[in-house]
C-alpha cells in the first residue's frame, strides 16, 4: 500500500508539544532540584550510622590481677642472721612449690657455704679470748699474792719497830726519837701496802670483768652462727601449701635464688579460704576506683569461672612497675565468693564497676567530636546531615552519655561526611547549655576524642 507524501512542515507540526505540556514538564523538573538543593549534604553511600540507644548504663575499668591470700604464714630465712653475718644467703634446695606440708617438715635448705669462714673466724677468736681470760686471772693472782705477801712482811717489821720503840724508853733521848720515827715509818708504809692492795684488787676485778665480758661475746656469737647454721635448714612452721615468694622483679624465688636479711621471705603458707585479687590501675582511670565497688572476676585459668569481688583498698602513692610506662596504683580486691579451687597466683580479670546508671541516652564513643571546646555530632535527620551539638555525661571506653542535643533512636555518623567543613554548626539553646551544672570532669570532652576524661563514680 502507498501512503500519501506529506509536506515537511506537516511533520513537525504533529509532533510539536502544547505550552501545558512544556510547563508541566518543567516543572517536574524544578521541584526536586529546588528539594534537593534545600535539604543540604546527603549522607555518604559508605557513611557508618549508628542509633541513640537507651538503656542501663555502666563504667567498668578492666585490669588483669594475680589471686593471692588474704592471710598466710611467711617461711623465712633465720631472723638473727644480721647477727652471724649472715646478709646474702643463697637457696640450695627448694621443695616444689605447690607442695603440701606438716608442721616441721623441711621445705628448703640454705647454703651455708656463706657462714663456714664465719664460723672458723668466731671459733678462733674465741680461743684468743679465753687464753686472754686465762692470762688475766693468773696475773690477777700473782700480783694479789705478791701484794698480800709484802703486807705480811711489813707486818713483821712494824712489830719489830714497835719492840724497839718499847725498849728505848730507858735510852737517850735521840735513840728514843729515832725509835719512834722508824715505828710511824713502818706503821704508814703498812697503811699504804693495805690501800694499794685494795686498788690492786679492783684493778684485778676490773680486768677480769673485761676479759670475762669478751669471753661471753665471742661465746655468744659462736652460738649465735651455729644456730644459725643449724636453722639453714628451714622447716615449715605450720600446715599449708608451699607458694613461693616472688622478688621486686616479679621472678619467684627458687632454687640458686638470693635470699637478703632485709627481704628474708622464702615462700609462704597461705589461708586458701580467704583470698583476694591484687591488681594495678594507671593513674588516669584510679581516681574512679573506691573502696566498696563492685567487681566481677574470671580466671584466665578458667573462662567459664565467674566470681564477685569488693574493691577492699586503694593505695595512696602510685609505684613504677617493670615493664610499664606509666605509674600505677595497686589495689586489692576481696573475692567474695569462696573457692576451693582457687590457687594463689592464678591470673585474674578484674572488671570494676565504676558508675551505673539505671537509664541513660548513649552513642558510641566515635561519634562525638569537638571543635572550639564544643562537642558535636553528624545528625542524620532525614535525608541531611546536621553538625549537631551536644552536652555529655560520663562515657566508658567505647560509650558516651548523652544528656542533651539527641533522643532516642536519632541516627549518628561514626565518621565526619566528606564535606563536613561546609555544614554549619547547630547550636543548643542557651537556656538549655546554661541549665545544666557543670560537670567535675565526669563528662566527655569538649576538645576532641583522644584523651577523654572518664567519669568519677
């Protein structure tokens, strides 16, 4: 079939749109640009949104600990070892630890390699002080004897004299004088012999006192390092298990160990019945740890174990441990629930709790940002991002409290949109920013996400 030729201008003319055809289209159009450009960012494809939760909320300092007893019987090396000269002593045996033992039993003994040449020194000077003893009380003798000899002799010749003073009665006058010169001479000369056998007697005394008193010194002190040698042999004082003691560095005392006279522990005893979890908190987080605090302990030695402790104390001065950068405080955490499977030195897991609150609005810790001391987050309201700011409350390690700027299920963006430079800042009314108390330091920052302040309790 053939069709009729149309004139050119007749094809145009049929296809040609009305006016209202065009404005409906252009409108079309227009509207959602203008809506698009009106609502602001979009939020990026790749963004990480996450809700405002409500719900309990709890900070929690985690630390790891050691399980010791509350309570036990310190084994050490002799207390008068100072006294032999006894200040370093090396363990030569040990009995393995864990051991069971009876009251008595051996459960190390010392090298006592250290006292030999002690023991040889106190026994020499120990004879030098007895001959000296010895020597003393013979010359203290011979020269008493002498002395009392002398004293007889002039007792003699002062009775002589008195025989011839009685016999010059009937002589001259100057025999008679010279007679009773020689009787005063002799009778003054026995008078001083007597004194001076009275100082010559406490001399002696004296001496011996002296002699006798070094005599009991180097006795005592070889009675001193023979007790001691014998107590190289340490016995148990009590029933229990042996746990060893461990140095400064941390490494337990065993065999070939050093053992001080000022750090005499060689192991210990312990009370199982009662025990504790020692544990170290650095000095950002020990201002939130007080004592009464709850903590729920694990066992590394068994996860499925889960017990209640008390914070029982916190040190006041922090200390330098080995391998740490920063100072940390120590404290110790009374185990509540009874055990008798524990074990002194099992490693311990100690969540502290801090703060509990029974409902509060939290964010995960990434949302929250800062700028000029003001903290903020990337609200998703709709199909915009606003800069929202908000006031926090006190945060965990991976949450933050929110107390005003959000509600409940508001979504949040974990990470700035790609053009957050350009999105302004929401501010909250300053009836609301001045309402709130200002926080002592249990609140998040107001200067970014590192290095926030963590809540008190």
């Amino acid at each position: 079939m053939r069709f009729p030729r149309l004139p050119p201008f007749s094809v145009v003319r049929a296809f040609r749109p009305s006016r209202r055809l065009l404005l409906g289209v252009a409108a079309a159009i227009a509207v959602p640009g203008a809506w698009l450009l009106a609502r602001g960012p979009a939020t990026p494809d790749n963004a990480l949104v996450a809700r405002v939760k409500r719900a309990p909320f709890t900070v929690t300092v985690n630390t790891s600990g050691e399980l010791r007893a509350r309570q036990f019987i310190q084994i050490t090396v002799p207390a008068n070892a100072q006294q032999a000269g006894a200040y370093q002593m090396k363990i030569q045996s040990i009995v393995p630890e864990g051991t069971v033992v009876k009251q008595g039993d051996v459960v190390a003994e010392l090298d006592r390699s250290t006292l030999a040449n002690k023991l040889s020194e106190v026994t020499l000077a120990l004879t030098k002080a007895q001959a000296q003893y010895e020597q003393a009380m013979l010359d203290s003798t011979l020269t008493l004897s002498t002395a009392r000899e002398n004293i007889r002799t002039m007792e003699l010749s002062l009775e002589e004299k008195r025989l011839a003073k009685e016999q010059a009665v009937y002589e001259a006058p100057t025999v008679k004088r010279q007679a009773e010169i020689d009787y005063e001479r002799a009778d003054r000369a026995l008078t001083q012999a007597r004194s001076d056998y009275q100082t010559k007697t406490e001399q002696s005394r004296a001496k011996m006192r002296e002699v006798g008193a070094d005599l009991q010194r180097q006795r005592d002190l070889l009675r001193v390092v023979q007790d001691v040698m014998a107590a190289f042999t340490i016995r148990a004082p009590g029933p229990g298990m042996v746990i060893y003691v461990k140095e400064w560095s941390g490494r337990k005392r065993t065999t070939g160990s050093q053992v001080s006279a000022w750090d005499p522990g060689v192991a210990t005893l312990p009370d199982l019945t009662q025990m504790e979890s020692v544990t170290y908190v650095n000095e950002i987080d020990v201002r939130k740890v007080a004592v009464g605090q709850p903590v729920a302990i694990t066992f590394d030695a068994d996860p499925t174990k889960h017990l209640r402790g008390t914070v029982a104390s916190v040190a006041n001065v922090g200390e330098q441990r080995p391998n740490a950068d920063a100072k940390v405080f120590e404290v110790h955490v009374t185990v509540a629930d009874p055990d008798t499977t524990l074990r002194p030195g099992m490693t311990t897991g100690n969540a502290i709790e801090t703060l509990k609150m029974n409902v509060a609005l939290f964010v995960p810790i990434e949302a929250v940002n800062s700028a000029g001391g003001i903290p903020f987050v990337y609200h998703q309201d709709g199909g915009r991002i606003v800069k929202q700011e908000v006031i926090t409350g006190p945060m965990s390690d991976d949450e933050v409290v929110i107390v005003r700027g959000l509600d409940e299920n508001d979504r949040v963006l974990l990470s700035p949109p790609p053009d957050h430079d350009r999105i302004a800042l929401t501010r909250l009314p300053a009836s609301v920013r001045d309402s709130l108390p200002v926080a002592g330091g249990d609140t998040a920052p107001r200067g970014g996400n590192a290095g926030m302040p963590t809540p008190v309790r």
